[in-house]
C-alpha cells in the first residue's frame, strides 16, 4: 500500500507529500504536526488500540481532525457469516478460529466513540456507512480474500484448492441472497469524527 501511495505521490507530482513506514503506536514524528489523520480499518489491527488512537491525538495540532474507521456489529457482518457458511459446506470439518476477532476490538458507534474521546477528542461524531462490493468472479474472490487480512489468515489455513471451492460456494450464496442475482457482499462500517 505504502508502494502505490508512494506511485501516486510521483504520478501526480504532489509536493508536500511523503508515505512512511512506521510503528503506529509511537508514531517518529513530533507534537502538532499535522492537520489531519486518518485510519480507515487500520487501527482495528493494532495491539493496543487505545495507543494508537492516543498517537494520532498526539500528531494533531489544536484544531486537527481526525476520522477513524472500523466496522459496525461484528456479530451482524454478513460478509464473514457467510465465508463461514460457505467454508462449513466444502469443510465441514474445518474450525474457524474461537473467541473474538482482533478486527472486533474496535467495532460498534459507543465503542468507537468512547475509544476516541478518552484519547482525549472532543465533539466526537460517530455515523454508519454500506459498503457494497461485487465479486465478479473467481478472480475477484481471489484478490479479496488476500486484500483482507482476517481471510487471508483463514484461507491460508485451508489451502488453495480448498479457498477456490469455498470461492465457489460463496459465489453461489452470494447469487442465491441477491434480488438480481448480482454476487454482491455488503458490510456495515462506523466512521469516527472528532476534533484534537
């Protein structure tokens, strides 16, 4: 990600724009040093949320804003339902991982909100998007489950052979649910504003 951003900066001759890599939870820059931060579905993979959040407070000069992005109700997130539905039909024998996924440390208005004021954001404003995407075809079930780390965990657990049938089943649960039989997946995403 960090490459394409770094493609873009030099497509488009942007000045004043660089892309880093660095520790999230201690961020290598001073106090007040930007405008703006962003964390779409980022911060919800870090070891210590609180921290992170904390950091992007600490970067932002008086008046900076923030946005912060994580999902909704992980337990109503029908895009991991039905992979597991559809990874039960090829692998009946096959267990998901138990307990809460480390994606769902951070989802849900209240918590996001709450995450974000106690780092110390004020007029915190927290609104729910749909995000609606159409998975063509195999090709395109294959690019998603390795865009999206909790899947790409998974499959890798299953193996190539076993993630294409799921693929295919998946396809067809997607089909079977869409009015147009358009193979669509849908997921509900929290978006925090707040001010530093």
């Amino acid at each position: 990600m960090v490459e394409r951003l770094r493609q873009r900066i030099s497509q488009e001759a942007l000045t004043g724009v660089t892309a880093e890599v660095m520790d999230g939870q201690a961020l290598a820059v001073p106090d007040a040093s930007f405008d703006a931060a962003v964390s779409i579905l980022g911060l919800i993979f870090f070891p210590d949320i609180p921290k992170g959040i904390a950091e992007m407070r600490r970067v932002l000069r008086p008046g900076g804003r923030a946005a912060i992005v994580c999902w909704s109700d992980p337990g109503n997130l029908r895009l991991m339902t039905q992979v597991v539905q559809a990874i039960r039909k090829v692998d009946p024998a096959f267990e998901p991982p138990a307990g809460t996924p480390v994606w769902a440390r951070l989802a849900g208005a209240e918590i996001l909100r709450a995450r974000m004021e106690e780092a110390g954001f004020s007029d915190v404003e927290v609104s729910t998007a749909t995000g609606v995407l159409e998975i063509e075809s195999l090709e395109a079930w294959e690019r998603f489950t390795r865009s999206v780390p909790p899947l790409a965990f998974l499959f890798q657990r299953l193996g190539p052979e076993k993630t294409a049938a799921v693929g295919r089943v998946y396809l067809d649960l997607l089909v079977a649910a869409s009015e147009d039989g358009t193979p669509t997946v849908s997921a509900d995403a929290c978006i925090g504003l707040g001010w530093a």
